[in-house]
C-alpha cells in the first residue's frame, strides 16, 4: 500500500479474549483509518472493558455506530469465522439496545485453544461497557503487543449492509459444527472502491432495513449520499425526458387520428381508427409510469437531502395533490370506439338558432392532452446550465433562489425574451386553432376550415376583433377568452421587450450626450450670433440713418426677440441635457457617500459598544463593593459598641433598590432613622392609607402605582362607524337592480340584455377602481380617497335619480362602480390599520354589517318606491360622511409612511385615548419599511418577491371563491329567483326577508370573529353554502322535471336564508378583513388594488353570466356549479389561509414569511 493511498489504513488485530497465556489466539486483522469510526468495545485486554454472557465465553461485541465516520469512508466487514454470532441481548443495558444494533465478533481460533479458553476463562457475568475513539497510535500499540499477525492477508471486504447475513450464515455454521477458513476480518476501505464492491457484493446482502428491523442499521455516509445523489439527478433528468417524449407522441398521434377521421379517411369504428387510439392508451399508460417514476426518484432525493429513513416523511399533502394532478391531467385520451353524445348549442351565426349535432367522444377527450406540455417546462428545468451547474446552485443557495421553472423563464426572458415569445405566441396560435377548429367544426362549416380558425385566433390575439366570424359553442368561446388574455400578456411583454431593447446603454448614452453637447454648442453660438446681429441692425436702422424705417425696424425687433428666445431655448436644452449626464455620477457619488455613513455609524457602534463594555465593568465593581458595604458598617458598629459602655443595640441594614430600612434600638439613633427615613420618602413618595402595602419597599409600590389604564375605544368606534357608513352606500348601490327591475324595464323601454348591463357595468367600473385605488391611498392617504368615493357616490345618485336614457343609466352606473371599487379597496386597508388587533375583527366587519343595512334598505324601500326615488336614497345615504370625515385622522402607517412622526403621533394617541402609552407602537410603525410609490417595474418586482406570493395568493383566492360562491347574482337577481322557483311567498317578501338574515349575521360574525377565529367561520361559511346550494339545485332540478313538489315552497326562501347566514358569517366579511390584514406596508396599496380589481372582475363574470348559463344549463346546474367552487373553497382554506386572531400586523407578516427550515413553525 503506498503512502498516498486514501486509505491510510492500518492493521489492528485485537486481543485474545482469555488470558494472557495463549497470544497466539487472536483475531484476524483489521484495516482501520486513523480516528474514521468510534466502537463500543468488550475484551479481556487491559485497554478494553470485558463482555461475556458466561464463564465459557468471550466475545468481541461491536456495535456500528460508523455513521461518525469520515465523508470519503465506507466501512466493510467479513464476519466470515467461527463462534460469531448475535448480541446477547441479555446482558446488555437497556439504553444500549434502543440506541443501535450490536454484533459480537468472535475471534477465530483453533477447536484446542476455543477449548482452552473455555476452561481457563474466568469473565465475570456483567463487566463494564465503554466507547473509545480509536486512532492510529492507540490500536496500533495494542496491536503490537498482543497480536503476532501484523502480516496476515486479508480477504476481499463485503459492506457492513451484509453484516445480518453474515451473522445468521456464521451462526448456522457453528450450531452445524462446520468450521470456518481462518482468514477472516473487519476492514475500513476507501469510498473509491465501494463501487467494485457493490458489484461484487451478492444480491441477498447489503439490503436497508427500517427502523422497526431488528438487524443492523446502515446509514451510508456523506459521500456515498452524495454519489447517490448525482445518480438520482441524471437518471430523473432522463425519465423527464421519456416522459416529454412520450407525451409528445401521444398528442401527435391524436392529431393524426382526429384528422383523418374528420376527413373522411375512416371511420370511428374501423380496425385505423382503433388501432391508433390503442398506440394512444399504451403511451399513455407509459406516460403515466414514467410521471409515477419521476416522482418516486423526487421523493429519493427527498430522503438524500434531508437524511430521511422513511419515504412516508416525503409524501406531504402538496405532493400527494401535485402527483393526482398530473396523473389525472396526463390520463385523459380519447378511448377506442365510435361512442357520440349530442352537442346542444346556440348558433351566433344563425340568427341565434338551437343547433343539436351528434358529436364523438372523442373531440373532449383530445383537447385535454395538450396539457401534457406542461413537462416541456420540466425538461427546460432540468436541462438548464442553471440547474446543472454546481456553482449556480451554490450562489442560488447562497442567494436564497429557488431554480424552478418561473426562476428559468424569467432567466430566458431576459436572454432571448424575443425568441421566448415568437415560439410561444406561434405555438398558442396553433394549437388554438386547432382546438377552436375541433370545438366549432361540428356546428358551423366555416369553422371546419383550418385557417378560418387561425384568422378568428389571430384577431383575437391581437385584440381586433372584426365580428365576421364568432365561436358558437362554450368550449369555443373559452379558447377565444383564454387566447385574448394570452394576447394581452404577450403583447405588454412585447411591449417591455421592445422598450428594454431601446433603451441606450451607458456607452451609448455618453456617445449621444457627447454629440448632443456638441450641437447645442453650436446652436448657442449662433443663437448668440444671431442676437449680436439683430441688435447691431436695429441700432444702425435708428441712429445711423437720417430717415428711419418704422417697418424695417419692427422687422429687426421681432428677429431680436426670436433670436433671444431661441438663445433661451438652447440654454435650457443644455441644462437638461446636463442633468441627465450628472445621474450617473449623482449615483455613485451617493453610493460612496452611504458606504461611507455607514462605515463611521460602523465605528461609532464600536466605539459605543466599548464604553458600554468599560460601563458594565465599573458597574459590577461598584456592586461588589456595595456588597461589602453592609459588613463593613456592622463591623464598625460592632467595634463602637464593645469599645462603649453604653446599653449595647442591633443594627440590621438591608439594601433593595432604592429602599434602605434601618432598624435600631438605641434611642440616641433615632434621630438617624427618621432622617434616612426622610430622604427614602421624598426620592420615592409613599402610598397613604393602604395597609396592603405597608411591607412593601417604595420602588415596588411605585410599579404597582403604574399600572396602565385599558385603552379607550370610543375614538376606535367612531371611526369604524364613520367609515361603515360609505359601505351602506355600496351596498345600496349593489342592490339597487333587484326591486327596480320592472319599473325601469318599463318607464325607459329597455331589453333584459340592456338591464343585464345596467347590473354588470358595476363590477366592470370597480375593476377600473380597483386598479387605480391603490395608487391613490398611497398618494392622497386612505381618508381622502374614501372621501373621492363618497363624492363620486353623490355624483353617481343624483345621474341616476335624473336620468333620461338607459346611456344616462349606464355612465351612472360605470361611475358608482368606480366608486364602490375605490372604497372597498381603501375602507379594509383603513380599518386594519388604525383598529387594535384584539378588536379589529369585531369593528372590521361593521363595514360589512352597513352594507348589509344598505342592502335591507334598498329591498324595503324598492318594494314600495320608484326607482328614482330610490336614487335620491342613495343620495341621502352618501352625505354623513361628508360631515363625519372631519371627525376622524388619517392612518398612522401612512403618515410614518410619509416619515411624519407628529402627524403619527397625534393621530395615534387620537386613536388609542389619552392615557394610553403608544411609544411602542409607534416605534414599530418607523421600524418598518417607508412605503412608496414604485413604477410600473417596480410594482411587479414586488409583487413577485418570495415573501409576496403567498398573501396575494390567499388574498385572490378568497376573492375568487367568495364571488364564485354565486352570492352576488344571487343579491343582483333575487326577485328573479323566487319567481322561477314558483314559490307561493311573495317575491318582494322574500327578498326583504334575505337583506334581513344578511344583515343580522352579520353581527353575529362580528361578535363570534375574535372568539372563534377566521378559520373556523370560513369552515362554517363553505359547509353551510355547500349544503343550501345542493338542496337548491335539487329543488331546481325536481322542478324542471315537473315533480308535484308545490307543497314544498319554502324550501327556496329557507335555503337562501341559510345560504345568505352562512356566507355573512365567513366568506362575506373575512375577505375583505384579512385584505388589510396579510399585505406588508410597502406593498398594500398595489396588492390591495390588485385583489379589488380581480374581486371586481370575478364579480362582473358572475353578474354578467348568471342569466347565460340559467339559459345554459338551468338553475339547478348553476346552483351545483357554485356547490362544487364551495367544495374547493374549503380545501383552499385548509391549505393556505391562516388564522390572523389577535394578531398585531407586524406579527402577521412574520407569520406569513415563515420559510421552511426558519426556527418558527406557522400552524394555519
């Protein structure tokens, strides 16, 4: 073995289990790197403790605990020799079974010295067990002096995995009385080798077991797992790429089949037909073991990275869902046969005729496979340099960067951002217009043609929309929504492609501003020139002439003044060209400036830190001698009083704090005590007339004297109120279609599609709102622009009060929902920031309760006024807060926002009383990060930071559900409701009845939101809906097929009264609560407008819609469709949204930036 061998290995024999008289009976050698493992050892030598379960036997006992060892090791033993078998149990202790497993290893010697061993043994039945670290110069002397094999060879070592064989193998020999070749041993091996071992290894051994095994625990070391783990990434790199491969075929192969079937090549049935379906099947089925595998390779990599024994550890809920949701996308194929169902639709082409047409299976089963590409974005992933290179990761790890596919994209966005785009745009293009084509082809001959399909995708796309060709069915009109998004996505990414491609870099920018330089030079002197010439003319034409020419002069005038002008022009031209070639300079020179503030801030921490430091020593030497202060006056006073001959006295002397009490039964000292007593009281007064405190010392009493009163919460619930009064005029405005449908319809003689827009166009203004309300609390403050809604409100009103023309109606109704979209934007975002956490669910959901009040008003009041009179209504209802603004402050995050402490301060203490102590607070408020107003980049940046994703993921996704959950076009069309449910109670009743349910749970959820939390009510809310909304699609359903179920009208009204409790007491309120609640500051206003402006968006679908799919599927399908977005409601709850009661902000921001692996564990 030659000295650079990685081994650096030694031969260790150890020592004769008997007695020092037989020598020659010893283990065979052991090659042991230097210090590579630690042994719990049991012998007869001197240096080692003895184990032995008799008087007749000796054993080595080894327990494997080589997972200490050294990265670049593996550790391999031969149990290859007589007398070896399992630990006796027996006499080990307790606490060394659980910790691992442990093997005796018998040394092997002849039947005559076994023999002799036995006899002359005389091991004590228990001995001392120890662990020893061995190294090189400790087992190499006890080898020397015991052991005379230095030299024996040594077998081939197997790894310590096949050590349960090998000692089950080696137990059967002796018990069978077959000996063993003496050549036997334990060796440490380099990791180089391990994989000739492996291969060599026999197939039986070396197999893991888990914890519950009752064999030995194997648990390979750095290196190994390393290996292993480069295997994992090369071999799930090529089953994505099969997979990829796989799934490609199959969707080429469905091309194929669905067009030659289309053109009439065969049919449906014939041998074609079904054998390429069956080469469809079998990739899929292929597809979907190579999806089982990769995952399973992930869960190896699982285990790798975090030194997990049990796959189960891996298989969390997110990976449970993410492997059934690939499965189930990649499962769906068309299936051999000529199986067809009819297609019912409403041609727009034909004069809005019912076109029925027999359709195969085949068409919905094929549009779902290309979903599969969702695995070109894996493959991109794992063949990316990103990804595969180990320094990148390294710096990602080091950066905290997470290299997944949106990490990729964002890399080739800004690499080649056009190809990304060209590929993707082409590739959409395509593929929706094939599956347009196989949607419409059926129903309308001009969609049969393919590039009809591509023409109608292409304007689409690009947003033109000429109208000469529309899609008929729903699955047509779905592609066209979803190609005009893509269409806009592309085309602002296009946008910002183009302009980042403009842009000049800093070369080019200092080329330019040199050439500009140049030419405004120029320009100013003849600017100059030409104001020199027209002033040497005007002179010459006045004073060197006899007769002056008034004409000529008034020329000359008017040049001078353009020339003047133009001379200003140029200066200002280069000012401004000046300042653009000085930011770049500006920046740098301001970087060395903050790297120099914050070197001297650096220093002076240091220097501070010293005197401190100096402070705390002189500080504890004064204690010290403070604390012999007491001694030495007592044997002072010892001293006095054996040197007098005065009645001798007790001086007892205590020090705490600030209180000294002197004891004394000298009446000559007297005097002394009521003067210590005298400065005590006027350095700390003391309490009168409280005989509880009489023992107390005055610090203590003083504490007890400052107690802090309970903060008011009057100016808190004036403010809620004041606020909760606009959301009474959003909800009036909510309800305002539902009571004044026909007497609209009637007295301006519009069609039920017009009314539909007077409904819709609400929602579609609050979008608008939404998006714009977010830069406008940042810029004017939360009260002023919930004061521009109110304002807005009264303009709103009082169009529709005087309103003439259904257009009138429509641009009223566009600005309420401006107004409704600005205000429930900036009202939750408001509240949330001046309410006290402990109280902020109860006052946060007045607001709500308001609302609710707007809407029974606008039910009571529609039921007997005209709908002009009920616009006056809401006229009314708008001006209280126009009057109470001036009652209430603006929000002190905004104001520390804006870096204004008095301001903070003032409105602060407003809000929390007088007495109240808000030091802390309002620290925490300028500790935070200052909001501002970022670009448009910016806003994005943001917004797409890690910490970002999750509260605007939990933010849109219960804006989406509370919409989706059908409340809304059930508050716009209730009357519509109850009269298609043919129930004998009143319409009008009905509806006041549901404006009252949802105005009183209301106030149940405000008195249950900070006892039971915001879960737990969300939980209620999706049950209870998910109920109401099955029993009434029921309903609908036994209606529609004409079942006698008249005597059972009231189930519609009772089913909506709990449907309307159930939403009011959770999905209702809490949305728009944790909307002020989850958003860090410096994002809230951009967040916030961002989940307003899709709330408003989902509920435009949802109004706009409701009477669509009534005509397309009945009330019983619609009633089930919002049963089935319930259902996920409550899955979505469960797994994202967390529970924020009695949470301050700051907390819930910590809660919400929880990263795996942080010492905090968040519990939703």
């Amino acid at each position: 073995m030659s000295s650079q061998d990685e081994t650096a290995s030694l031969l260790v024999g150890g020592p004769p289990l008997t007695t020092a008289s037989s020598p020659a009976n010893c283990s065979k050698p052991v090659l042991m790197r230097q210090e590579c493992t630690t042994f719990l050892v049991s012998s007869h030598h001197p240096q080692l403790s003895v184990f032995s379960d008799s008087e007749e036997d000796g054993s080595l006992c080894l327990e494997e605990n080589s997972t200490r060892s050294v990265p670049d090791i593996e550790l391999h033993c031969r149990l290859d020799v007589k007398g070896c078998k399992q630990n006796l149990l027996t006499n080990i202790p307790t606490r060394n079974r659980s910790s691992s497993n442990a093997f005796q290893l018998a040394p092997h010697t002849s039947p005559r010295g076994a023999l002799e061993q036995r006899r002359t043994s005389q091991t004590p039945t228990s001995a001392l067990k120890i662990v020893r670290s061995v190294s090189r110069e400790s087992v190499r002397s006890a080898h020397h002096c015991t052991c005379p094999c230095l030299n024996a060879p040594l077998r081939k070592p197997v790894s310590t995995l096949s050590i349960p064989g090998a000692v089950k193998n080696t137990s059967r020999d002796s018990t069978s009385g077959r000996v063993q070749p003496e050549e036997s041993g334990v060796a440490l091996v380099s990791h180089t080798e391990y994989p000739r071992f492996m291969e060599e290894r026999p197939i039986g051994s070396g197999v893991y077991k888990g914890p519950s095994s009752g064999s030995l625990k194997h648990k390979p070391n750095v290196g190994y797992r390393l290996g292993r783990r480069k295997a994992l990434f090369e071999k799930r790199k090529r089953i994505s790429d099969y997979a990829l491969v796989m799934g490609m075929f199959g969707i080429i192969i469905m091309v194929i089949e669905n067009e030659l079937s289309s053109a009439g090549v065969y049919r449906k049935d014939e041998f074609y037909s079904i054998a390429l379906k069956t080469l469809i099947s079998v990739s899929t089925v292929i597809l979907l073991g190579l999806i089982v595998a990769y995952h399973a390779l992930e869960v190896q990599l699982f285990m790798i990275d975090n030194c997990a024994d049990d796959w189960r550890i891996a298989m969390t809920w997110q990976r449970i869902g993410q492997i059934s949701m690939e499965l189930a996308i990649c499962a769906v194929h068309p299936i051999p046969g000529n199986n067809q169902f009819v297609w019912t639709t409403k041609l727009a082409n034909k004069n809005g005729g019912i076109g029925k047409k027999c359709v195969p299976y085949d068409v919905p089963l094929s549009l779902p496979m290309f979903l599969r590409l969702y695995l070109i974005c894996r493959v991109m992933l794992l063949h990316s340099k990103l990804f595969t290179d180990a320094s990148s990761r390294s710096i990602g790890a080091l950066n905290r960067i997470n290299f997944n596919t949106r990490f990729v994209l964002k890399t080739l966005m800004t690499i080649c951002p056009g190809t990304v785009l060209l590929v993707f745009m082409v590739s959409l293009w395509i593929i929706a217009s094939w599956t347009l084509r196989q949607c419409e082809r059926f129903h309308d001959e001009e969609h049969a043609n393919l590039l009809n399909a591509m023409w109608l995708i292409a304007i689409t796309f690009l947003s033109v929309g000429f109208g000469d060709i529309v899609p008929n069915t729903y699955c047509g009109r779905g592609i066209a929504v979803s190609t005009g998004i893509m269409g806009a996505g592309c085309t602002a990414l296009l946008v910002a492609v183009v302009s980042r491609k403009l842009e000049l870099t800093r070369a080019e920018k200092h080329v330019h501003n040199f050439m500009m330089d140049t030419q405004l030079t120029k320009r100013l002197k003849n600017a100059a020139a030409n104001v020199l010439r027209e002033t040497w003319l005007i002179y010459k034409h006045t004073r060197l002439v006899k007769r002056v020419n008034p004409g000529r002069v008034r020329t000359h005038q008017r040049k001078f003044l353009l020339a003047i002008y133009a001379l200003r022009k140029v200066k200002m031209d280069q000012r401004k060209l000046m300042d653009n070639a000085n930011t770049i300079t500006d920046m740098a020179k301001t970087q060395n400036t903050v790297y120099e503030i914050v070197s001297d801030m650096s220093t002076r921490q240091d220097t501070l830190e010293d005197r401190l430091a100096t402070v705390e020593d002189k500080l504890v030497t004064l204690q010290e001698q403070l604390d012999l202060l007491p001694d030495l006056i007592a044997t002072r006073i010892q001293a006095q009083e054996s040197s007098s001959s005065a009645r001798p006295s007790v001086y007892t002397i205590t020090s705490k704090g600030t209180d000294l009490h002197i004891s004394t039964y000298r009446k000559k000292d007297a005097e002394i005590e009521d003067a210590i007593n005298t400065i005590t009281s006027d350095a700390v007064p003391r309490p009168q007339n409280d005989e509880r405190e009489g023992n107390l010392s005055p610090t203590i009493k003083i504490c007890n004297k400052m107690v802090l009163k309970k903060p008011r919460l009057f100016n808190q619930i004036i403010t809620a109120i004041s606020i909760a009064c606009v959301d009474a005029v959003t909800g009036f405005i909510s309800a305002y279609t539902a009571p004044v449908t026909e007497s609209i319809k009637m007295e301006l003689s519009i069609s039920s599609e017009q009314f539909s827009w007077i409904g819709g166009l609400v929602p579609l203004g609050a979008l608008l709102g939404g998006l714009v309300g977010g830069q406008l609390i940042n810029f004017f403050g939360r009260k002023r622009t919930i004061l521009i809604a109110d304002v807005l409100f009264l303009i709103c009103w009082g169009c529709i009060a005087v309103a003439t023309s259904v257009e009138f109606l429509f641009v009223a109704r566009t600005i309420s929902g401006f107004a409704v979209g600005i205000a429930s934007l900036a009202m939750p975002i408001y509240l949330g920031e001046t309410i006290e956490p402990k109280v902020r669910g109860t006052l946060g959901l007045l607001p709500t309760a308001f609302g609710n009040i707007g809407i029974l008003l606008c039910f009571l009041v529609g039921t007997y006024a005209s709908w002009r009179t009920l616009a006056w209504c809401g006229v009314a209802l708008a001006l209280p807060f126009l009057f109470m603004v001036f009652l209430i402050p603006e929000t002190p995050r905004w104001y520390a926002s804006r870096n204004k402490e008095q301001e903070a301060y003032d409105a602060l203490q407003w809000l929390r009383g007088s007495e109240a102590d808000i030091q802390e607070e309002l620290s925490s408020l300028f500790n935070k990060d200052k909001e501002t107003t970022p670009g448009a980049c910016r806003i994005v940046k943001e917004l797409c930071e890690q910490a970002h994703i999750k509260p605007l993921i939990i933010a849109l996704g219960l804006m989406f559900f509370q919409q989706f959950s059908g409340i809304t076009a059930v508050i716009y069309y209730a009357t519509d409701i109850f009269h298609m449910s043919g129930s004998a109670i009143d319409k009008n009743l009905s509806t006041i009845i549901i404006g009252l349910v949802n105005f009183v749970s209301t106030f149940i959820a405000s008195v249950l939101i900070d006892r039971v939390g915001r879960k737990i009510l969300l939980y209620i809310s999706s049950i209870s809906m998910i109920i109401t909304l099955a029993t009434l699609g029921a309903y609908f359903y036994l209606l529609h097929r004409e079942y006698p179920i008249t005597e059972y009208g009231w189930v519609p009204l009772f089913s909506f009264i709990v449907y309307v409790l159930g939403f009011s007491l959770g999905f209702g309120p809490i949305p728009w609560l944790m909307l002020g609640e989850i958003f860090p500051v410096r994002i809230k206003g951009v967040a916030a407008s961002v989940a307003t402006a899709f709330h408003w968006a989902c509920t435009f679908v949802v109004t706009k819609c409701f009477v669509n799919i009534i005509e397309g599927v009945g009330p019983y399908g619609t009633f089930w469709i919002f049963g089935i977005m319930c259902i996920a409601s409550v899955v979505f709850v469960a797994l994202l949204v967390p529970e924020t009661k009695n949470k301050s902000l700051n907390e819930i921001e910590a809660l919400l930036n929880v990263r795996k692996g942080d010492p905090y564990v968040f519990k939703p």
